[in-house]
C-alpha cells in the first residue's frame, strides 16, 4: 500500500525557501553524520524549497527530501543512494549520472527531469502522495503546481531491479534504459518510448503499454502476462530465440575448447585450434573473466551484462559483439578489433584498449592497435579508460563519461560527442 503523510503542510507555493549557503550548512554536517563524526547531523530538508539550487557532485545519501520541491535544481553527477524524495516536486531537475541506488521517489513529480545516465537501481518510483487536513480537518491531497506539460527523460539510466510497480510513465522516454530484473507491474505506459532498452528478466505483467514503443528493445525471459499491448510498436525486439546460439551446440565444454585454444596461441598456429564462439550467445558463462581469451574469435557474440572485469581479450576480434550493460572494469582489451560494437551503458573504467607491439625478424618493431571504429559508447562509463593510439573512427561517445581517459594518438575522425562529459565536467 502506498504510504501517505497525514500532516499540517503548507502547499506548494508556500514552502519556505532554502538558500545557497543554508544548504552548504547541512551539507556539513551531513558530511559528519556519514562519517560517523561527534556532532553531525542527516540531512532532513523536508518541505523546503530548493527550486535551481545547484547541488551538484555533492554527497547526500540517505539524506531526507520529503515533499520538497526541487523544480530546476542541479543534482548531476551527485552521490544520493538510500535517499527520500518522497512526494517531492523533481520537474526540469538535472540528476544526469546521479547514484539514486535505493531511493524512494515515490509520488515523486518527475515531469522534464532529466536522469540520462543515473543509476536508479534497486529505487521506488510507485504511487504516494502527501495528504493534508483542511480547516475542517477534512483530508484532502496537498497541492501541486501546474505540469509543464514535457516528458520525463530517462533515457540511457540505469533502472536495473528497480521497482516501477503502478507508476504512470504515460508518454515517457525510457530508450536505451537498462530495466533488467525490474519490477514494472500495473504500470502506465501508454504511449512510452522503450526503444533498445534492454528489458531481460522483467515482469510487465498487468501493466498498459498502448501505443508503446519497444522498437529495438532487449526482451529475453521478460514477463508480459495480462499486459496491454494495443497498438504497441516491437519492431526489431529481441527474444530469446533471438540472443545467438547455445555453447551446448558444440560439443565440448568453454574449458576443453580453451585448451586447444591455448595449444593453437603457444604454438603461434602451428597445432591446436583457435576459438571461435562468433555468433554465440555468452551471457550465462559463469566467471567467464577468470578465463585466458587472448586472441579469442568471437564476432557478433552476445555478452549482454556479462560480468568481464579484469578480463584477458588481448588481440581477440570481436567486431559486431554486443557488450551492453557489462562490466568491463580494467579489462585488457589490447590490440583488440571491437568494430561496431555495442558498449552502450557498459561500465570499462580503467579498460585498456591501448596498442600491444611486437618484434619483426629483422629485429624491427611493429604495432597493432585497437580498432573500434564504429562502436556504440552512448551512456558508456568510460572514467579512466586507455584509448592510446586506437582507432576511434565513427565512434559514438554520446552522453558518455570521458573523465580521465587517455586518447592520446587515437583516431576521432567523425566521432559523436553529443552531451559527452570530460575532465572538467564539461558537457558538449
């Protein structure tokens, strides 16, 4: 049931407003509340007015927003896990890339927020309102200011295991949005944008999606019972008859095939055989990172949310893979060929695409470097990550995060950089 609050508050218009410099007070001892330091406090900042405050990079989590209103506010890039925007006015707010692991958003008013690239897992966006006692201690809703009539945008945000269950989504953007695991029963819908998000294991029963968008969108082992689909576009879905072929298919177990592997590499071809899992479906290879895949074939290869941190693919071709959602942290992707790969909300902090070079029989040294030409980053954690000398021709790095990332000497002829986010947080 949802939870209601049966206070004496003032309506919208009427909250007291908080200024720049009483926030950075809380902050403060909000900063030593987590901390676990002598006089700190949590942040309850409940029916305050923080409309166009700028709150960005800022550690607040678990911190208590109830019935706020946060219209226009800058929280991008901010640090919010466990925290409580309970009823709370979000519309035309920034949380861009914002960690909302947890929160509870429920009765939240998310008209025009922009959450392109947050991480909204495991959060409560279903129904909730605040309600209040009028003169004659009659319970009626507190008042909300006009919508603004645009969509709420989350596209490219991580909503995985979230729980959706009878929100109304009516018209939203959800494109490109991980809702693997999520919950999203009784839900609105109609007329939403869900093109390639990636809904894997979902259950969308009992919810409406008239007029829906599902174009693209990732569907293996997602659950639609009793679910509206009237007038719904599902062009190009993908299934699971549709997620590439079964390692079971050939014959040996990924141990024994990585042993001829291994024969075929140290004997530089001479015995052995090379892998080739192009095509297959990898996505339910347990531990599959503790594996030596130098070298590796595996073009068109499914590893959607695969789990490849620290992974050994050292000259591996692995053009047309899909690699979206996966985690791929600090993986040795040297002089690997990844063309037209799908990188899309994948995590590669600290990867390594840099060159590998080897020795020529006259004693001269060649180099090979990475190519990924053509491959999709969009909503891309790519915080650290080491592009040396790779080629980057046609790339699309969209509203990805470039912190700290080496591309020096890469080739960036006809890159996309659409809403990118560099060093200094700039955004182009």
């Amino acid at each position: 049931m949802s939870r209601e609050e049966f206070l004496e508050v003032p309506d919208e218009s009427e909250l007291p407003a908080l200024t720049q410099e009483e926030f950075g007070k809380i902050m403060s001892l909000h900063k030593d509340f987590l901390k676990g330091r002598h006089g700190g406090a949590r942040a309850v900042i409940k029916f305050k007015d923080l409309s166009g405050l700028n709150l960005s990079d800022c550690t607040l989590s678990q911190a208590d927003f109830t019935g706020s209103r946060l219209a226009g506010t800058d929280l991008s890039f901010s640090a919010l896990e466990g925290a409580c925007f309970f009823a709370c006015d979000l519309r035309n707010a920034n949380l861009r890339h914002a960690n909302l692991k947890r929160c509870d958003f429920r009765g939240a008013y998310l008209s025009g927020t922009d959450l392109t690239g947050a991480n909204l897992a495991e959060a409560d966006l279903r129904e909730g309102k605040i309600m209040k006692r009028d003169q004659n201690g009659v319970l009626m809703d507190r008042k909300r200011g006009p919508t603004s009539g645009t969509k709420t945008i989350l596209s490219g945000a991580r909503l995985r295991n979230t729980n959706l269950s009878d929100v109304n989504a009516a018209g939203a953007d959800f494109s490109d949005v991980d809702l693997s695991g999520a919950l999203i029963q009784k839900a609105n819908c109609d007329g939403a944008k869900f093109t390639n998000a990636n809904l894997t294991d979902s259950d969308l029963s009992n919810s409406v999606f008239n007029r829906a968008d599902l174009s693209g969108a990732i569907m293996a082992n997602a659950l639609f019972r009793a679910a509206d689909l009237y007038g719904a576009t599902q062009n190009d879905t993908r299934h699971n008859e549709d997620m590439g072929y079964k390692l079971e298919t050939l014959g040996k177990s990924l141990e024994e095939l990585l042993e001829d592997h291994h024969i075929w590499v140290s004997h530089a071809g001479a015995a052995g055989k090379q892998l080739d899992l192009g095509g297959y479906d990898l996505r339910d290879v347990l531990d599959m990172n503790r594996y030596e895949l130098t070298a590796v074939r595996a073009i068109g290869a499914n590893f959607i949310n695969q789990d490849l941190r620290g992974a050994h693919l050292q000259h591996t071709h692995l053009d047309k893979s899909d690699f979206r959602d996966s985690k791929m942290q600090k993986a040795d992707c040297r002089a690997a060929s990844i063309k037209y790969a799908l990188f899309v909300r994948a995590n590669l902090q600290d990867a390594d695409f840099s060159p590998l070079y080897f020795k020529n029989a006259d004693g001269s040294r060649r180099t090979r470097p990475a190519d990924l030409s053509g491959a999709d980053f969009r909503y891309a954690d790519l915080r650290g990550t080491n592009f040396a000398q790779a080629n980057l021709s046609g790339a699309d790095f969209s509203h990805a995060l470039l912190d700290r990332a080496n591309l020096e000497g890469a080739n960036l002829t006809g890159v996309l950089l659409t809403g990118t986010c560099l060093e200094d947080r700039k955004v182009l």
